[in-house]
C-alpha cells in the first residue's frame, strides 16, 4: 500500500464523519467511505515475481495501446492505465539512473498517440550491461500528479519501484536495436513481472 492512499482515505473518512455529525445524517458519509475504499484499492502496491535474464521488464500495468518505430531506429512501446490498474511504475532494467527530465504540457486523455509528446511527463534513462532504456511517466485526461522516488546517479534493480502517477496514464518506453519485442499490441502487462523485450 502506498502511503498516499492512506492520507486520502482518511481524508474522506475525516470529511464524511464531519458532514454526518454536523448535519445530524448518517447517510452522508457513505459516499466518503466508498472513495475512501477506492482510494486504499487505487494506492495498492502488490509484490512482484521479477524475472532473471537479459531482458526488459514492464515499467506499468496496463494496456499496450502502440508498438511504433521511431526515426532514430528505436521502438516506442506505449502503456495505458486506466483507474483500475496498479499505478506504481519500476524499472525496465537494472542499471544506474543517468538522467530524469521533467516536462510541463498538456492532460489529453493517456491512449491517444499525441499524449505522448504533448503531456506532462518524467523521463527516466536507465543505463546498465552494455544498453539503455528510456521510458516515460506521462499524465493524463485525469493524472494531474506524476511522482518519482529517484534522482539520477541511483543504482536500481529491474523491476525496482521508481514512482507513481496518480489517477489514469500512460508509460512510454523506448526500445534500441539490440533488443527484440516479445509483447503485441493489445496485450495487458504487469510491471515488474512481464516480459516486454529480451536482448538479441
């Protein structure tokens, strides 16, 4: 469980006990203990079985919604999550963390391929065993809040949490020549444990 998740949950809980004791109805706390269960189930953070080998794990759960080439001969592996998914991101790779780029945009809605280049984002350059992976917290229609737990010159494990966006998104990952998918568009993954790629 994210600690986040907690501060919310109380948070409502607070404002509904407050509203049903100073309006004299219990009833109009319900509404607050629903969001406040979703927000406990929105904040989860489930152990993961991290795979061995030379290979790409995913950094989010969700959808991949486009496998496009680049022009500088990269892969673009594009992750949607609705509000359902796990929103705790990790590592693609072990490695060091050599940069971490903030970028202020737009909330167009996650899935569209413009999301993107035009959204908020923080991108992550993982470098480690002779490669490096790019990959991209991006927010959306509905995540106003992109959180890293990183800075760069951090030694990370695959699979390892690097940070969370809250409340629908989508995580780009850009893959070099070395590497060859083993994923196709439409299939859901996990982070940390499914495999996107393996080192040709």
């Amino acid at each position: 469980m994210v600690i986040t998740g907690i501060y919310y949950a109380l948070a409502c809980i607070g404002i509904g006990g407050i509203l049903a004791y100073f309006l004299h109805n219990g009833w109009l706390a319900v509404p607050f203990v629903l969001l406040a269960l979703f927000c406990l189930y929105f904040f989860r953070d489930p152990e993961r079985v991290i795979p061995g080998g030379s290979v790409a794990v995913s950094p989010a759960d969700g959808k991949v919604v486009s496998i496009q080439p680049e022009s500088d001969g990269r892969t673009r592996v594009g992750i949607f999550l609705n509000v359902f998914d796990v929103h705790v991101n990790r590592t693609p790779i072990s490695g060091t963390i050599r940069s971490i780029r903030y970028q202020p945009g737009k909330f167009l809605v996650a899935s569209k391929p413009e999301a993107a280049s035009q959204n908020e984002q923080n991108t992550f350059v993982v470098e480690g065993d002779g490669t490096s992976i790019e990959f991209s917290q991006i927010a959306g229609l509905i995540a106003r809040r992109i959180i890293c737990y990183k800075k760069p010159g951090d030694k990370v494990q695959a699979g390892e949490r690097v940070g969370l966006i809250q409340f629908g998104s989508r995580v780009d990952i850009l893959f070099g020549p070395e590497w060859e998918l083993t994923i196709q568009q439409g299939q859901r993954v996990s982070a940390g444990s499914s495999i996107l790629a393996k080192r040709k």
